[in-house]
C-alpha cells in the first residue's frame, strides 16, 4: 500500500511532480522561443545574429551544468540547485517584453540559461534515482513527454495570443510568466530531495573515475551537436516556404507532439532492447530528415519533417541521459550528467555559428546537409560503440 500511496497514475510521485515543474516551465520557454525567431527579425536581427545569440546563450551557460552536477554529488543534495535554476527563468522570461534590441535580447536569454545551466545536472541525477530499478528509461521517456507537453502547451498559447493580437510578441512573453511561476511553486512544495547516504558520497571526483566508453560516447554527441544547430533555422525555413508567421508556433506544437506520444514507449523499449539501438535510429532518422528539409520547398513537407522530428526526440533525448545513468556509478552520476549537458550546450555554439553562415552565405539548404552529415557520421560511431560495448572490448 505504501507503494501505491507513492505513486500518481503508476508513476513515482517524485518523478510525477518533478515532471509537473518542467511542464509548466516548459510551457513558459516555448511561448517565448516559438516566437523569439520573428521577434528577433522584428528588432532588424540577421538570420546569423539569430543562430549566435542562440549559441552563446545556451553554450556559455552551459558550462555551469557541470559545475551543479558535481556540487549536488558532493553534498547529496539536487533540489537546491533546481529551485534557483528554476526560479532564474520564471522571473527572467517575461523581461523579454521589454527590450528593444537584439543585444538586450543576448543579455536576458543568456542570464535565463544560466538558470537552466544549474537545474539540469541536478534534475536529471533526481529523475534517476527517483525511477524504479530496471526503469529508468521509462523514468527519463516520462520526464521528456512532460517537457514536452509544456512544449505544446507554450506554441499552443503563443498561437492563441497571436491570432487575437498579429504581431504582438511582446504580449506573448508577459503571460509567459504565469506557468513560469506555477512551476517553481510546485517544485517548492511538492518534489522532494532523493536522499543519499553521506557514507556514498564521493570525497573527490576526478577524471579517471569514468570508464573509457563514456568518453567515447561524450565524443559522439560532441559529433553529433556539431551538425544539430537550433531549432530557430527550422522554425525560419518554415517561414521561408511560406507558412504564415501567426502558425510558426504551431510547428513546435506538431514536433512536439509526436514527442510527447512516443516518449515514454521509446524509453520503455529501451529497457527492454537496449539504449544504443534506440540512438542508432534515432541518429539515421535526423540524418534523413535534415536531408529532407534541404530538399523541401513547400509547406506541407516542413510539417512533415516537424512531425518525423518529434519522433527522433522521442528516441533519442531521455534514452542518451538513461545510458549516461546506466554507465556511471550513482554516487557520481550527477556530475557524468552534468558534463553530458555542458558537451551538448558548448557544442551548441559552433554548430549554430556554422548553420547561420551556412545559410546566409551559401544557401538555406546547406546547413541542413551539414546537419545531415554529422549525424550520419554520428551513426557510425554508434554503430561501433555498439560493436564494441556488446562484445565487451571497451570498459
């Protein structure tokens, strides 16, 4: 019974409302974000000034993700870390109403990832040890659908705004502030610490503690994000083909929602037949959609390509961060989490420096080849790692 008494809809109730809090903060980013990319255009930014403000934002910010995840294994502690990360973009968010420059923009979009910098690490080290043993990925699979269901809730709201005032960002991202606030009040009151016993605790982290295939798996994302710039060039490409800007958010609502359907099956699969097949199609599938939207002209194929690009999420986002859990001792897995993420966000920047020249000084269609390069090379890589993972060849 008390088993039961700790689960919401078969879900461990840590992880119910760790959930709950990304989905109303997600809800709060993706109004603003689904729209940044016009906002931006509005202000007289450049396509490349938009991949750089993006890149420098979650790249700097990024470093921090290792910083909180070897700080929360040190005291056993994650929800402090989780409580002023959040709390960084539930007041920060809405400031974008108010700015009237591309470098103002810079600014609070830097000083808001920070806050993501230092929640991410110590969020995901307390999805994984609040998921049950043999779960995980079910653990991870329910967490992304909650984020993204905050991601169909933020384009869905943006959208609504929009169709009631054309054009009005700005009004966008002050109602952006209300889930903002809704999920760091749920964070306070309901999530709570998943203890650890300071007999565990880690005296000193060092380098050497991680086996060889993380790193080798850390050098496969680094290939991958390298060709997987932000999502603004997406959302711009649909623009270019001609889908009218109040229905720009509606993209990120179908990619997301093909996200939310399939993320908790992918990890759930995942526990079943391993994490690395699950990547390797994940990778081959981005590999062929970024081809794709290269090749596309016309708006019903971009919707397509968004809707393919939710399921590519769905296999490949929580399922990454399961195989980080699965590959580390628990005592450290915050700070192999938090270097995973910092991999991801500092790799952010040259990829979206890259893209953004790529489309302007080339064509649009190039840095989607770039990107469709990169994670079929990705691909490969995986494919070794599964080679040589299975075959016991690499510890």
């Amino acid at each position: 019974m008390k088993k039961e008494r700790n689960n919401i809809f078969g879900i461990q109730r840590n992880l119910f409302f760790t959930g709950i809090t990304s989905f109303f903060t997600d809800t709060t980013t993706k109004m603003i974000y689904s729209v940044m990319p016009l906002f931006l255009l509005s202000l007289g930014a450049g396509k490349t000034e938009i991949s750089l403000i993006e890149g420098i934002a979650e790249s700097t910010a990024s470093l921090l993700k290792a910083v909180s995840g070897w700080w929360g294994d040190k005291i056993g502690r994650n929800k402090p870390f989780m409580i002023i990360g959040y709390a960084f973009t539930a007041v920060l968010s809405p400031l974008f109403a108010f700015v009237y420059s591309p470098l103002q923009v810079l600014i609070i979009r830097f000083t808001e990832r920070v806050g993501k910098g230092i929640r991410t690490a110590p969020r995901d080290s307390l999805v994984a040890a609040s998921s049950e043993k043999g779960k995980r990925g079910r653990g991870f699979g329910f967490h992304k659908a909650m984020d993204n269901c905050g991601a169909i809730a933020g384009p869905l709201i943006a959208f609504a705004i929009l169709s009631a005032f054309p054009s009005d960002y700005r009004r966008v991202f002050l109602f952006a502030a209300i889930p903002g606030i809704l999920g760091i009040a749920t964070l306070i009151i309901f999530v709570k610490e998943a203890k650890k016993n300071k007999e565990s605790l880690p005296n000193k982290i060092s380098a050497r503690d991680f086996p060889k295939r993380y790193y080798f798996f850390l050098f496969i994302i680094f290939i991958f994000t390298l060709g997987n710039s932000t999502d603004a060039l997406l959302l711009i490409k649909a623009s270019d083909v001609g889908i009218a800007n109040e229905f720009i958010p509606i993209m990120y609502l179908i990619f997301n929602s093909v996200s939310v359907v399939f993320s908790i099956p992918a990890g759930v699969l995942s526990d079943k037949i391993g994490r690395e097949k699950l990547i390797l199609f994940g990778y081959l599938l981005y590999s062929s959609i970024y081809f794709a939207f290269g090749k596309s002209s016309t708006g019903a194929a971009v919707i397509l390509l968004f809707a393919l690009y939710g399921l590519y999420s769905a296999a490949t986002d929580g399922v990454q961060k399961a195989l980080v859990s699965d590959i580390i001792q628990d005592n450290k897995r915050g700070t192999a989490l938090g270097i995973y993420n910092c991999i991801i966000g500092v790799t952010l920047l040259p990829a979206s420096v890259i893209a953004g020249a790529l489309y302007e000084k080339i064509n649009y269609s190039a840095p989607f080849y770039f990107g469709s390069a990169m994670a079929f090379a990705a691909f490969l890589l995986m494919a070794l790692f599964y080679i040589i993972n299975k075959n016991k060849l690499i510890n």
